[in-house]
C-alpha cells in the first residue's frame, strides 16, 4: 500500500452498555446517525466481549452468563476542530451518565491510488 500523505487527527470513542437507549433507540447507532449527519469522516461500532464500568458489576458474553449489557465502542476519527465540535452532540446523548467518552490524538493515513490492488 502505498500512502499520498498523513494528517493529524482526533479519535473519539465513546464506551457505552450495548442496552443503552435513546428515545427507545439504541445509544451506539443514535451516535453514528448524528456522526453521519454532523459529516465526520466515518464512525464504527465495536461490541465487547467483557468489560465493567461504573458500577464495577463485570458483563461477560460467556455462555454461563445472563449479561445483556455487554460493552460498546464507538469510534469516530476526523480532524480535531470537527470532532470538538461534534462533543456537544455526544454529550446531549451521554449527560445522563451513560458512557464514558475519550479523546486520542492520531494520525491520519491517506491510502494512495494503488490501495485496492490484490498482492
């Protein structure tokens, strides 16, 4: 793969219990319909195996366990004026305590022409 150049960037993620809701909907895919309105770059959900949050109960996806409050990820990449300003919108949707939010510097790869070739 060849590169056209990097950029710096901003990771949001945003950790919520997969049986969060918003309006009856739920929290993580509200999130990627906002991020995909507000024009970010892209956002992707990643479910959890096993994790604990404030609560400190562990939820495990193990077949011996009844969770169905395993945790999510969502990750949103963009420059960082878009991404801060897309904070506002995150917090709206997490302000009742739901979620924990991170922000990490990054770097933006830009794939060259060549990138969706076979080896």
């Amino acid at each position: 793969m060849t590169t056209t150049g990097t950029a710096p960037g901003l990771r949001l993620t945003v950790l919520v219990g997969e049986s969060d809701t918003w309006h009856h909907r739920p929290l993580c895919t509200e999130i990627v319909h906002r991020a995909h309105a507000a024009g970010l770059a892209g956002a992707s959900v990643f479910r959890g195996i096993e994790g604990f949050g404030a609560s400190s109960v562990v939820h495990t996806q193990r077949l011996l366990s009844l969770s169905e409050h395993l945790p999510v990820a969502v990750v949103i990449v963009d420059t960082e004026a878009k991404v801060r300003a897309f904070l506002p919108l995150i917090t709206e949707l997490t302000g009742g305590g739901d979620g924990m939010v991170t922000l990490d510097a990054c770097e933006i790869v830009r794939p060259g022409p060549d990138s969706g070739e076979s080896r």
